[in-house]
C-alpha cells in the first residue's frame, strides 16, 4: 500500500477558544451568522428540543443536519479495518474535529454544515510512564492528563508497550501534543494502519524524504489530495502521514484510496 500524506489546514491557530458565551448552551443565538472554521476537542454532545448539538471549545454547535465523518477504528473493529464513519452518533467525547459552518454574532452558539474527525495517532505504544502522565506512539511524545478521555482503559498505567492506541490530541503553545482521547484498541498488528501526525522536518526533495518526529517518511510513490502536492512540501509545514489512503482535512471527504 501506499503511504497517503494530507496538509493539516493552516486554520489550526484559528480554534475558538477565545470566543466569549461562557458553556456555549444557548438555544441557537440570533443576529446575522458568519462563516466559521473551528478546529478544537468535542467537550460533550447532546440532544435538545431544536436537535442534536455539540461543545467545541465552549461553543455549542447545532449538529442536526452536519455531515458527520469520522475516521478510525472503533471499538467494535477488532480486525483492525479502518473505515470512514458518517453520523452524530460515531462522534465521542474527546475527538478532535474540524467544524465547517456558521457562528452567530455572541460567538457562544452556531450551526455546522461538515464535521470532520481524524486520530492525530494510531500505532504501537512505544513507552508509558504513568507518573509523568507521558506516553509515546511511533516516536510522538503525547501528554495525558485528567481531562484526557480514557476508552478501553482504567487508567495510564494500565496501557502497556506493545499495545495498540489511536490517540485524538491537540498541541499545546509549547508545541507538544496533549491527549483529548486515548483510546485502546483490540486490533494488532499489521492490520491496523498507522496514522502519525507532526511537523516537516529534514526535508530533502532529491532523495524525496522528511522526518516527522522520530519517522522518516519516504514520499517518491506517496499519493497526494485536495491540492497537497509534493512541491508544496517545506519544513515546519504540519502534515498527517496515513500509510494505506489519505484525505484532506480541508474539504469534505469523498475519495479513499487504497
């Protein structure tokens, strides 16, 4: 198979945390909506009289009539076969999302068109140290901490090395990636794929390979989506790396590849 490689949208600075309107939980807000991109953690999802609706970063987003894709393994896919998920009930508390749609003008409340979730990490746990609230999943340095949402496990120290995780995670101002959801999986090895995301380092157009973390990526064969060429590439420049098929995080779904 084929290593697939998509841009992570440069929006990532744009999540909404900033936004006023306290828990998010109006009944829809009013005035004129604006044109969002939210990229951020669902804090906790709900039903309501007017629809199925989310949190994200405080904002409380009406999910009704969303497309809702979710990529990964759930919890039911032992035999490691990812697949691309529609519908409100795949999403779970702790994934990162990306939201398409309208904000109302108090910023507490708006509607979603597209709601995209995908694992920013999907491996072998490479290291656990449950003190220090750490683990490692390919060479990615991932911090858990008591708001991170824990699925198949008791605890941190329950997770052993060997053991399959997909882990959702955000980064943090000093660049380091924070759990919002570690899951474990029954899947092993070689079945599952691996999703690794990071930052474009060592690049090197000749040999056409980088360095994302601790993995070195060879991307001569590697296909490529919704605008992402291998031109494009440059150091810093944060990418998902998905061995197997590769979509964008910057429109909706509708190509796998495998």
């Amino acid at each position: 198979m084929r290593t697939g490689i998509y841009a992570l949208m440069t929006t990532l600075g744009l999540v909404l945390g900033a936004c006023g309107g306290g828990d998010g939980v109006g009944s829809g807000g009013t005035g004129i909506a604006m044109s969002s991109v939210a990229i951020g953690s669902v804090d906790s999802l709900g039903e309501s009289p007017s629809g199925s609706y989310m949190v994200v970063n405080g904002v409380r987003f009406d999910i009704s009539h969303a497309q809702v894709e979710v990529e990964g393994v759930s919890q039911e896919d032992a035999d490691g076969q990812q697949s691309l998920k529609s519908g409100q009930s795949t999403l779970k508390p702790g994934m990162t999302v990306q939201v398409n749609g309208t904000l109302d003008t108090g910023f507490s409340t708006g509607t979603a068109a597209h709601v995209l979730s995908i694992p920013e990490l999907r491996g072998a746990v490479d290291a656990v140290d449950a003190a220090l609230g750490r683990i490692e999943v390919m060479g990615a340095r991932v911090y858990v901490d008591d708001e991170t949402v824990l699925d198949g496990l008791s605890g941190l120290a329950a997770l052993q090395v060997g053991q399959i995780v997909q882990v959702h995670a955000l980064p943090t101002s000093s660049g380091l990636m924070r759990a919002t959801r570690l899951q474990l999986t029954t899947a092993t090895l070689p079945s599952v794929q691996p999703v690794l995301w990071g930052s474009v380092q060592a690049l090197d157009t000749v040999a056409r390979r980088f360095q994302l973390g601790t993995m070195q990526i060879q991307y001569a064969e590697a296909a490529f989506l919704n605008g992402l060429e291998a031109g494009m590439l440059d150091n810093g420049m944060p990418l998902y790396v998905h061995k197997g098929y590769l979509f964008s995080s910057s429109s909706p779904i509708d190509t796998v590849i495998s």
